[in-house]
C-alpha cells in the first residue's frame, strides 16, 4: 500500500496518511470513550478534515447576479452575488400543537439564512392548520408561506394492511423498550395512534406528491436548532453540483425496527440490478458488500435533497416494493434509512453531500462545525460537542466512501 502512495500524486498521499491518523483514532474513540474528549488529536483532526473531501465553494456556488425569479428580491438586502435562487422550498410536517417548536425552528432559520434569501415555507400537517398556527409563522418571514393538508390515502395506515399483525408488531416492539413503539398515550388517542408509523411512511413515499409541493425541486427539512449563519445558499450549491441529498448527522438504526428491511432491499435489488448505481455507496450501508446492513443511515429530521430523485422511476419503484411488503406497519421502517438506502444505492456517492458547515442540533446527537466554519458562522456550539465521530456514528463510514 505504501508504494502505491508513493506513486501516487501528493494530495493521495496526504489524503491516506488522513485516513490512515482518523483510523487510529477512531479505533481509540471505540476503545476509550473519553479519548475523543480528551485527546488533542480531535482538534488535529478538525484542521485536517477541514480542508479535506469539501466541495468547492466558489463564486459560481454563490450565485450569478441574474436570478431565476427577481420578484422575490425586491425588497430584500443581499449582496448581488447571491442573487441566484434555486427552485427550493422548505418543507416543515408538523402538528398544530407543536407550534412552540415550530416557531423557534422557523425563527433560527430566518436569522441564521433565510432572511437574506427568502426561500418559500410550505407547512403540512394532517389536520387544517388553525388560525393562530398561521398567524404565529405568518410574523417570522418576508418570504411566502403555505399552509397543506395531507390527503388521507397518504398518511394513514392502509385498508390492507392485516391490523392483527400490525399490532403484534408494535407489542413486541413495546416489550424491546424501543421508542416510539407505541405509547399509552397515543394508544388512548385514535387520530394519534400510530402517528409516528404513518410519518415515516409518509415521509419515505408521499411528501414529494403534495400538490404544494410540484412546483419545486429541491426542499430543505429544516429539524429542529441551528447554531450557525449560513452565508452561502445550500439550494444552489445542490444544483450546481448536481447533488442529491445533504446531511448534517448520520448514525445506527435500532435494529428491532428494521428488521426485515434489508432483505426486502436486496431482494428488490436482485429484480431490479437496473436501478442500483455503478457509483454507488454500498460501502456506507455494508461492511461485507450488501450480505448485511450495518444500520448506518443519515439522519433525516434535517435533510437537504431532490425531490426528482424521489419521483424518479427508481425511487418510485423501490417504494412501492417496500409498501407492498408492509413493513412500515408491521415493523417501523423508518424514512431515515429509507432514504439513506435509496440515495447511497441509486445515486451516485459524490452526489451525497456531508454539510459540515451547518451546525444543527436534534436533540440527544448535534454536529457543531470546526475551524473557520465555526468561526465565519458566527457559531452558538462548543465545537467540541459534536457526534460527527462518536461510537454510533457513521460519518467515518461516509468520509471513507472518498478516500
Ligand atoms: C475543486 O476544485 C479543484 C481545483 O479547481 C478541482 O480539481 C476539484 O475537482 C474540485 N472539486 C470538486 C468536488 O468540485
Ligand atoms: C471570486 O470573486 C471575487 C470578487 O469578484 C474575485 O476577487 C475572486 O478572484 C473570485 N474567485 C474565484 C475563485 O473566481
Ligand atoms: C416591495 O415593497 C413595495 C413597497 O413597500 C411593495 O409595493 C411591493 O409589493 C414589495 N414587493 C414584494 C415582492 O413584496
Ligand atoms: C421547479 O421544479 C419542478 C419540479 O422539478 C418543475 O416542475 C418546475 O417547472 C421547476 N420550476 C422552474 C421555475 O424551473
């Protein structure tokens, strides 16, 4: 291996030595949970992995001065070069109860970005949004905002699906003590039973069909808290780099939630060799080239991605097979590693994009940036604390896709 680097220009063996220093220090992260904390080697770490495997930003990621739709900007202060927009939307699914939530979200959002670019909001929920819930988003932005009902045939659980064995599912799920199983509470409200269920669903196959929601591409999930200023647009970095999904967190599935996904994967993939790109990350999914899944997935409450992706033939091909099988009922599929699977086996690898610029937060796991990101963000985070190489972590895993 050494001779081959040797051979190899200077940024190859500058990017091994890299991997070969993060390797090491993973395995002492695995070994001593205090390493990481401790060690001065992590700061190291963030200089190196800061000027490594970033996508260009450059002028021509902030924008061109003619911008696709000049109404939006009228009234709007930002520098000419960023006056490009890209056909994006936010897309927030939410209760007209977590208004409290929501309102912060939305507030972190306009202050650290959106406030300088005016990206539309669209907010969809299962019930009509009440007048104050309206009321209460309408103060927080300039930009336009709209309010969606979810159709009923894509959000509750579907006539077929055998409710017997639904609910032995979430019994046994509820004895394995996993979250969201199921709770007395929402056991006592129907219209909330299986909520948690009918999101992930609705999130892996629906959302991107909302009739809000044709008229754009891209989308941003915008999750819960933002610690950074975004000075660049990350809707316009996805177009023009051609990307199809961006992340800020990764990590391990419980497997009691899965479990059957990742055979209803490859047997989808075995009917379908068609779909699965020659490019693909398979790598990040599986350590023994796809036998197994070793539950990495991005974390999908905050998610930057395209939505031409999810209506794309191979997409729409794989839901369905995955609705078939009924697993988000019978089990709790959820849309992070839906997702997380679909994009890293029918998308390229370089089209998945690590945002480590973007310091976010869904409690318990944050990533926080480093180095001047941190710094040029104006950053409310320690940059200390940060899941980005924690045991359950998969961002080594990612990283490793590029090396
Ligand atoms: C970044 O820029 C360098 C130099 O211009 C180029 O060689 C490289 O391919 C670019 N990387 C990406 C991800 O665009
Ligand atoms: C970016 O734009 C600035 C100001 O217009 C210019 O000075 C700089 O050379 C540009 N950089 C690149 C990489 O084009
Ligand atoms: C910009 O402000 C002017 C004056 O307040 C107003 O008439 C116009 O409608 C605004 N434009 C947009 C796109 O909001
Ligand atoms: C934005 O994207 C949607 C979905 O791809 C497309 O239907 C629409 O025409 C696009 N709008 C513009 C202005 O390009």
């Amino acid at each position: 291996m050494l001779t081959l680097v040797s051979l190899a220009s200077p940024r190859r063996l500058i990017a091994s030595i890299f991997a070969i220093v993060l390797a090491v220090h993973y395995l002492f992260s695995l070994i001593y949970q205090d390493y990481a904390r401790l060690s001065s080697w992590s700061h190291l770490r963030d200089q190196l992995i800061t000027t490594h495997n970033q996508g260009n930003i450059t002028n021509s990621t902030l924008g061109t001065p003619e911008s696709n739709d000049p109404r939006y900007f009228e009234n709007v202060t930002v520098p000419l070069s960023y006056k490009r927009r890209a056909n994006a939307t936010f897309v927030f699914l939410c209760r007209n109860n977590e208004i409290n939530d929501v309102v912060t979200s939305v507030q972190q959002m306009e202050d650290r970005f959106n406030k300088r670019y005016n990206y539309p909001w669209v907010f969809l929920n299962e019930e009509p949004f009440t007048e104050e819930f309206k009321q209460r988003i309408s103060v927080l932005t300039d930009a336009p905002v709209s309010f969606g009902l979810i159709p009923k045939e894509h959000w509750f659980q579907p006539e077929w699906i055998n409710e017997n064995r639904a609910r032995a599912g979430r019994i046994q799920m509820m004895a394995q003590g996993i979250i969201y199983a199921v709770t007395v509470h929402r056991e006592q409200q129907p219209a909330y039973r299986f909520r948690y269920r009918n999101m992930c669903r609705f999130n892996s196959g629906f959302f991107f069909k909302h009739e809000l929601l044709q008229q754009y591409r891209y989308y941003w999930r915008p999750g819960v808290q933002y610690f950074c200023d975004l000075n660049y647009d990350p809707f316009v970095f996805m177009e023009e780099n051609n990307k199809v999904y961006g992340f800020t967190i990764s990590l391990v599935e419980w497997e009691p939630t899965i479990r059957t996904l990742w055979p209803t994967v490859k047997e989808f993939i075995a009917e379908h060799p068609e779909y699965v790109e020659e490019q693909n990350s398979m790598a990040f999914l599986s350590d023994n080239d796809g036998q197994t899944y070793n539950l990495c997935h991005y974390w999908s409450n905050f998610e930057i991605a395209d939505m031409e992706f999810w209506r794309g033939e191979a997409y729409q091909k794989f839901f369905e097979y995955l609705e078939s099988k009924g697993g988000f009922y019978y089990e709790r599929w959820g849309d992070a590693p839906v997702h997380s699977i679909a994009v890293s086996l029918f998308a390229r690898r370089d089209q998945i994009h690590f945002f480590r610029d973007i310091g976010y937060r869904h409690s318990p796991f944050q990533h926080c940036p480093s180095g001047s990101d941190w710094e040029v963000g104006r950053c409310a985070c320690d940059p200390n604390d940060r899941f980005d190489y924690a045991p359950n972590s998969c961002l080594l895993k990612y990283e490793s896709l590029f090396w």
